[in-house]
C-alpha cells in the first residue's frame, strides 16, 4: 500500500508539471505582454524613486511593445528550464520508484 501512495504522488506531480510546461509553452504571447508591461511599470518606478525630487519626465519612451528586457530570450530560457526539470523529476521519481519497489519484493 505504501509502494501505490508513493508512485501515486510522484506520478501526480509528474503529470502536474507536464501541464503546467504544457500551459506555459502555449502561451507564448502572454508572457511576453506580461514581461513587458511589467518591466516597463518597474523600470517608471525606479525612475520615480530615483528622481523624487524632481519634476523630470522619463528621458525616453517606454513603448509598450519593445523588447528593451530580453523577454523573448527570457521565454526561451524558462522553457528550457522547465523542460530540463520536468526530465531530471522523471529520471529521479522513476529511479526511486524502482529502489522502493525492490526494497518491499
């Protein structure tokens, strides 16, 4: 009964994080609004903080569709990311699996 809860969870985290790789990588549009919009409100912040004496305005426009943050370099990082731990939590959950398996034949 152990061996099943045990395989049961790992597979459950397993396909949680295959869905939620799945998810991410198909809203690639998403993210990338999601960066810039929050880059460009964090970067007018620290302007401000900066600047809080001051009447200036922003040298330069943050236009809402430049990439001035690597977002799209960001996307592709978080996708390899993603992918590499979903394979290492498979190689390490089915490893164990096998050890506990062999521990209660």
């Amino acid at each position: 009964m152990t061996v099943f809860a045990i395989t049961a969870n790992a597979i459950a985290v397993l396909i949680v994080t295959l869905v939620n790789f799945i998810f991410f990588a198909s809203d690639k549009s998403g993210f990338y609004d999601w960066c810039i919009s929050s880059s460009t409100s964090y970067m007018t912040d620290v302007y401000h903080q900066i600047n809080s004496n001051s009447t200036e305005v922003l040298p330069i426009s943050l236009e809402s569709k430049e990439d001035y943050y690597n977002c799209q370099r960001l996307f592709e990082d978080e996708i390899k990311w993603s992918f590499v731990c979903f394979a290492v939590m498979t190689v390490v959950y089915v490893r164990q699996n096998d050890r506990i398996c062999s521990v209660f034949r």
